[in-house]
C-alpha cells in the first residue's frame, strides 16, 4: 500500500499531552512514514509544536513540523530550522497558514509559502524534505483556479519535494488537479489529505473555515444521523474507505490523514484499507 502518516496538532494542556502520548503510541504500531506536527501564529502554540516535535523525535519517532509563514520572521525562522537541524530532524511541512482572528501586528517576513520554502532552501540547501499544501478543490483565497494552479507549481519550483493536500471528499477533485498539475510539467508526488469523520458539526465548522466541500449528500446522511455518534462514525469510516480505495487505485503516492489527535477512527481506517 502507499504510505501512510498522520498529523497531530500541539496540545495545550498537561492532559492532552498526556493523551497525545497515548494517541501518537497507537498509530506508530501502523508504521507511519511521519508524523507531522501543526504549526499556530501564537507563541504559545509555536513552543508547543517545538516542544511536541522534539518529545516525539526523542522516542525515535519520525516527525515533521509545520512552519508557516505568518507573523512568523526571517530571524525566527533561521532559529527553527537550526534548532531542528541540530536536533536531525530532516522533514519539514511549510506553509503559508492563516492569520487568526484579532491578530494583532504584522502579517510577518513571508506572504507566500514560496519565499517560505525559498528561505528555506537558501539557508540549508538539501538537509530538509519539504512539503508544501496542495488545494484540489482550490484554495478560499486564490483568485481563480488558473492562478490557483500557478501559485502550487511556483512554491514547488521554489524547492519543495512533494505536496500534501487539504482534505476532502471528491474523489474528482483530486484526480482533475493532479492531471491538470502534471500537465503543466510539475511532477511531485501529491499525498492525498484524508479526514475520518466522526463528528458532522466539528467536519461542518473545519470545513467552512477552511473551503473545503462536504458533498450534499454526505451532509444530509450525516444531518439525518442527529446525535447519534455511533451511526456517525460508521458512515464516515464507509464514506473516507471508499474515498481511500479510489485514490490508491489511481496511484495517490500516499494518504496524509488528519487525526484530530484521535486514534480509534484512525486506526479502523487502516485497518480496512488493509485488507483490501
């Protein structure tokens, strides 16, 4: 099967470390390719990716940690990348990421996850691999596809060596753009960013937030459920199946799953596509 890795977010408290241990013990046992490690614009949450990077490399886990460029500056970046470099950490996933809400300052040295993996590349040249995110049914903010598409292929013609998309649940979606990215020369694995669902109205915000579509039907089947977690789950582990199946068998180079920092939906969905 392609491969398989997992992306946890820092927790913020002593008893979501705690279950992030436990969590981050259970998926390792699928032998993951990485873990990834998300990347906030607060400075709590930046020592807490560095702190949860370097806890789990220290286990012997292989782990990437999100940097993205907002509020984010050259002479904090140049710090990170020395830091992990010392610490032989030699996968990083860069992004652009989102301003939050009520923010104050600027939006930092980088606009664009480009400069970011630019930087990236003039201050350590081949030590890192670096991903960058992929938008198969185009992010929120671009202006059209077209420039949507450019803006993929200029970030990784800045030295990026592979691409991890945002979730979804059209299958189309992620077949179309990867088709219409190699048709424009740009041939770096694009890693399929899948979500197990078990929760509509938590799948409901994430994805008004971040533009990703809920098909009608998943969402009227997942509205119809109500509270009943149990049904939830279970149509959501069917659905993200059979979403995982079409994209191993058109040759996806890998399934980069969203855990929520959960580990049960996770490991089933494993489990499944196994056995195929």
């Amino acid at each position: 099967m392609a491969s398989i890795s997992f992306e946890f977010f820092p927790p913020r408290t002593p008893e979501g470390a705690a279950k992030l241990r436990n969590v981050r013990a259970e998926l390792a046992a699928l032998d993951p390719e990485y873990f990834s490690v998300t990347f906030g614009a607060g400075g709590s949450t930046r020592e807490g990716t560095w702190n949860t990077v370097i806890e789990m490399h220290g286990e012997g886990l292989p782990v990437a940690p999100h940097i993205s460029c907002i509020g984010t500056t050259r002479a904090s970046v140049q710090a990170l990348l020395a830091g992990y470099r010392n610490q032989g950490i030699h996968r990083l996933v860069a992004l652009r990421g989102d301003m939050p809400s009520g923010a104050a300052g600027g939006a930092g040295d980088f606009r664009y996850a480009g400069e970011l993996v630019e930087f990236i590349r003039a201050e350590t040249g081949d030590w890192f691999h670096v991903e960058v995110a992929a938008y198969p049914e185009y992010h929120p903010q671009s202006r059209s596809p077209d420039d949507d598409l450019q803006r993929f292929i200029a970030k990784v013609n800045a030295g990026a060596d592979s691409a991890i998309t945002q979730y979804f649940y059209n299958f189309d979606a992620y077949a179309r753009f990867v088709d219409e990215v190699h048709a424009r020369g740009c041939t770096v694995p694009i890693v399929a960013g899948v979500m197990p669902i078990v929760s509509f109205t938590q799948l409901a915000r994430f994805s008004d937030a971040c533009g990703a579509e809920i098909p009608r039907w998943i969402r009227r089947r997942l509205e119809s459920f109500g509270d009943d977690r149990a049904s939830i789950r279970e149509f959501g582990l069917d659905v993200v199946t059979d979403l995982c199946e079409q994209l191993l068998a058109v040759g996806a180079p890998g399934l980069h799953i969203y855990t929520l920092n959960q580990a049960d939906a996770s490991v089933e969905l494993c489990k499944r596509l196994a056995s195929v």
